[in-house]
C-alpha cells in the first residue's frame, strides 16, 4: 500500500526524502509484525494542529502529533499529523537536530499505529525504546538538510 507525505497550511516538505523516508517506515512496520496499509504523514503548523486538537480530541494545548488509527487486523493504516513548529521547538529544547526529531515523531506515529502506548511511565519507555531502536536503523543521514519552513 501507500505513504504519502503531504502539507496542510506549511510550506514544509520533505521532497526527496519521501521514498527513502516510507521504505524506513515500511520496515519498521514489518519487524513490528504488521503490513503497511495507507499511511497519511501530514506536516502542519501549531494552529493547525491545535485546531484539530480541539475539534477531536477535545484537548486545548499544542503538540507534535495527532494519530488517528485505521488499522484492520494485521495493516496498519491511519494518518499522522505532525507540526513542524512544535517538533523544531522540541529538537531545540532536546538539543537535537531537526530532522533527528522530526524522524522519532514519525515513528512515534508508526508506534501508536502497532499498538504501543505512552499514558504510563511504563509504556512511554517502552515506547521510547522502540522509537531509539529504529532511529539506529534510519539510513545515516535520512531527512538530514530538511528546512523548515512554516
């Protein structure tokens, strides 16, 4: 199936990247067990995201990313909507490079799709574990030089 990557009120794109970014998250989704189905990566902004914040889940503060889940049985599907402008706050907070967060925000994303939580101290190392094993298997240097722009 697919991963697309798209934008929603940014100019953020990930061109380039986008074949290379998909077979990274394919196989992170196989050693999880699962298919890939149609996975949707939306960049957004703060208020875009807040926006969608608000309307379905009910919750008024800022993010990195809404998963919204589609899977059936064994594929994963859904879309994850990320902003660009929490996730270079977030790598600037961290002390990381942009595109080495924007890369576990994405998988991050992939993780909720196979299952895993992040409510309890518990589930969110376990879920901090997953997102660390599968940044050390990007291709060195995936979605490094990404600009961003709002």
């Amino acid at each position: 199936m697919a991963i697309t990557f798209n934008s929603e009120d940014t100019k953020f794109n990930i061109d380039g990247r986008k074949r290379e970014t998909a077979a990274w998250m394919r196989a992170a989704v196989r050693e999880e067990g699962f298919a890939a189905g149609e996975i949707n990566v939306i960049f957004c902004s703060d208020p875009y995201l807040l926006e969608i914040n608000r309307q379905y889940l009910r919750h008024d503060y800022f993010t990195d990313i809404i998963t919204f889940d589609y899977c059936e049985n064994d594929v994963l599907s859904g879309d994850l909507f990320i902003s660009v402008d929490t996730v270079k706050g977030n790598a600037e907070e961290y002390g990381v490079m942009f595109h080495v967060e924007l890369l576990r925000v994405i998988i991050h994303g992939v993780m909720h799709l196979a299952g895993y939580k992040d409510k309890t101290d518990p589930d969110a190392a376990k879920m901090r574990e997953r997102e660390n094993h599968y940044l050390a298997q990007a291709p060195e240097g995936l979605l490094e030089g990404v600009v961003y722009r709002r």
